[in-house]
C-alpha cells in the first residue's frame, strides 16, 4: 500500500482546518443574523401591537372600530406578510387584514392593563409549513367592554434570506477548502524544498565521500538541529570508517608478522636436514606466535562483543583490595624475572564486574611492567569517594610525550609508531581497557611526567 506523502497530509489538515474554521464561523454569524433578524421582527410586532391598542382604546365602542377600520389597519398595510385581527368579546370579528389568508392559532392573550413585551411573540406553523410569529393582547375600550386583537407576520421572506445565506456560507467554505486544497499544497511543497534538498545531499554520501557535509546556511530554523545532528554523523561515520580502516591495516599487520616468522623458520629449517633438538627449538618458536595469534584473534573478539550494544555485563560489590591483589600475585613471577616490584594499596568495596575487571587491571599492569626500569616498583591504588572510585596503576619510566597520551587507548597505536612488536604486544590492551570503563560507564585516563605515568580508571558510583 502506498503511503500518503507529508505534503498531502498537511495540505489535508490544512482543508480540513480551513472548513472547520469557515463552518463554525459561518454558523456563528448564521446564528447570529437569525437571531439579530427574529428580535428586530419581534420589536416591530411589539410595537405594531401596542400602536393598535393605543389607537384602539380611544374608540368609545366595539362599533367604532368598524367605522375606524381604515385608521387601524393602515398599521399592518403595504406588507404582505403582516396581518392584523380584532375580534369582540362575543368572538365576532371586527377587523381583519389577511390578505394571504394566514391561519392565526389561538395565542396567550396579554391583558390591557400589562405592557407587551418582546418575550409576549409567539411562534407556529400552518399546515403548510408557513412559520408565523404574532402577539395577542386585550384592548379596553372607552365604554368598559374589551376586545382582542392579533397582530402577526409570515416569515417566509426571513427564512428565504437565511437560506441564501447558508447557500452563500457553504459555497464559501467549499471555495476555501479548494483554494486550501491547492494553495496549501504548493506552499507546503515549497516550504519542504529544504528538505529534499537535505535528503538529495544525504543521498549522494558514498563510502569514497564520506567528508560531505550538508550546508545549513540556508535551511529553515526548524531544520537546523536535524542538519546539525546529520552532519555530525556523518563525522562519525567518516571517523569510524577511517579507524575501521586503520584498524583493518593494523590487524592484517599484526596477523601476517606471526604468520611470517612461522612460515620463515619452517622453510629455513625445511632447507637442510636438522637435528631433532633444532627440530623441537622451531615447534616451540612456532607454538609461540601461534599463542601470540590467539591472543590477538581472543582480544579482537572481545572487543567486538563490546561494541555490541546487547553486551551484558555481570556487576557485584567486591574488596577492591582483595582482588587487586590477586591480580599482582598472577604477575608476581614475571615482576620478580623482570626484577620489579609490585605494591598494593586500597580500600573499600567496588561495585563492577569482577572478570572485567581483572582484565583491565591485567592490561594495565602488563603494560607497566614492560616499561619499567629493572629495580623500581609498579604501585596501584584505588581511592573512593561520593562520585564512585578511581583505580591508579603507576610506574617509573620514561615519559610518554604529550601528543601521544590522547591515542594511547586507540586500537594498535603504539607510542614508538614501529610496526614491529618484539615485545609481543598486541597493541589491544589499553583499547581493551577504554571498552571495559565504557561498559561501566567510567573512563580510562593517562598522565605522564618524569616521576612516573599513571594510568586512572574512574568507576561511577553505583
């Protein structure tokens, strides 16, 4: 099924405000004009009526209205659709102008000694539908007798006004619910020319043009933040295809120089005939660079489990002083070949993953033995506060310079930028231990200077 553009949605609110807008409007000045039209018909009535009772009531006699006839029913003369009845106490008529000969119901009778009001019209229909208002009062006479009287109007003419009215209403509407229709079509088809402009842009970003950004110039407030938020990733993209890249190159670096050294012992030792202890030296070579792969191969699976946002990790409160120093005992041997010593000190309880963890602090201190001077001592401490516990890990040695201490925890990059690794780094274990605060939602940081450098891990509070 084909969806409906945005443009035709707005243009369809559009209309549909604008008929709601037109309809209720309508109907309120509709209201109103028939209201307006019914009280000024009233006021005539009334004043129609109470012009007949006063000229009435200077008549001595019922019979004197027959020989005033003229005098009286020159109030209700020249319209058609006014009519006039006075009838005596005994029911006779006295006076009638019908010249449509409406049918005049039997009203409530306002008596002579009250005033007629608006309130006193009364309202009906004949048999054929006619609507009629009219008002009856009583009118006393000079000799004391009473006699009644109706004065009333047709209000065909009224209700054929109102019903060009209407039809001048709903053709209106219908007038501006096309021109809505229409005009708020183009004017929502240009207003969102930004927008395809944007999409247009979005669209020619290719894997070779990754450095294209989209222009926000002249783009509508409204749709800054949205440019601003695609702009900004495309250079995250751009930035993570460059060290994906990267990554890849060191990778397929890393992978070949191991491959390299087994293939080239084997066909050296495969070039002559060789005793079997020569013959044990290269197996024992090759089971080296093959642990070497495997760390390697261990190390980049588990960071791309970690750049899965399903990775789960498993946190409990632990002594962090406990398992720091279970970490140094694991390393105690090499420390003691390298001739390096290793000191604990901290306090309090962790809430983190324990086998993360462990790794993190393996890596660290991994790594600071392999550049500390033979002789001097690798320190790690922790210290706890109201915004969680930072993990320190410190040796003496050679400053690293400033403009590398930002890359340290970059996947591969090493400080002597030397793609050769006699120390059997993997050049993955700090980026490991960046991926392991992120799962925290800690950070790693680094600090070097001629005392010592120092690497922090900063663990929230739980």
């Amino acid at each position: 099924m084909k969806r409906i553009s945005l443009t035709v949605r707005l243009a369809a609110w559009f209309a549909l405000i604008t008929v709601l807008v037109f309809s209720v409007g309508g109907s309120v000045l509709y209201r109103a004009l028939a209201q307006q039209i019914r009280s000024q018909d009233d006021i005539g009535l009334v004043l129609t009526a109470r012009h007949l009772r006063r000229l009435a009531s200077e008549l001595e006699t019922a019979q004197a209205i027959r020989l005033h006839e003229s005098r009286l029913d020159s109030l209700v003369l020249g319209d058609q659709a006014f009519f006039l009845r006075m009838k005596d106490a005994a029911g006779n008529v006295l006076l009638e102008r019908n010249p449509s000969h409406f049918e005049i119901n039997d009203l409530p009778v306002v008596k002579p000694s009250n005033r007629i009001l608006e309130h006193d019209v009364q309202q009906w229909h004949t048999p054929s539908g006619l609507t009629i208002r009219g008002v009856a009062t009583d009118i006393a006479l000079g000799d004391g007798s009473v006699v009644s009287a109706v004065v009333g109007r047709e209000m065909s003419d009224r209700e054929a006004m109102l019903a060009r009215y209407r039809y001048t209403v709903m053709l209106t509407t219908l007038a501006a619910l096309i021109a809505a229709v229409a005009l708020g079509y183009l004017a929502v088809r240009a207003s969102l020319r930004p927008l395809r402009d944007i999409a247009g842009r979005a669209a020619s970003v290719t894997v070779g043009k990754l450095d294209t950004r989209i222009p926000a110039d002249h783009v509508p407030r409204e749709l800054e933040a949205l440019v601003d938020a695609l702009n900004a990733m495309l250079a995250r993209l751009e930035l993570g295809f460059e060290r994906l890249s990267q990554f890849t190159a060191d990778l397929a670096h890393d992978l070949r120089t191991p491959l390299g050294n087994m293939r080239g012992a084997s066909e050296v030792a495969l070039a002559r005939s060789r005793s079997a202890d020569e013959y044990q030296a290269l197996l024992v070579s090759n089971i080296e660079e093959c642990e070497r792969l495997s760390r390697m191969v261990e190390n980049v699976l588990f960071l791309a489990r970690a750049d899965n946002p399903q990775y789960m990790t498993t946190a409990t409160e632990f002594p962090v002083q406990e398992e720091l120093e279970r970490v140094a005992d694991y390393f105690e041997g090499i420390a003691d070949d390298a001739g390096i010593g290793i000191a604990v000190n901290a306090d309090g309880k962790l809430y983190a993953d324990v086998d993360l963890f462990r790794r993190a602090i393996g890596n660290l201190l991994a790594n600071a033995l392999r550049y500390t001077p033979r002789g001097d001592t690798v320190s790690i401490s922790a210290s706890g506060g109201a915004a969680g516990m930072t993990v320190t890990v410190a040796n003496p040695g050679m400053p690293i310079p400033p403009e590398h201490l930002s890359r340290l925890f970059d996947r591969f990059y090493r400080v002597d930028g030397s793609r050769s690794n006699p120390s059997g780094s993997t050049g993955l274990g700090l980026a490991i231990v960046r991926t392991i605060m992120e799962l925290h939602g800690g950070s790693a940081s680094v600090e070097s200077d001629a005392t010592a450098t120092r690497f922090h891990l900063h663990f929230p509070a739980r």
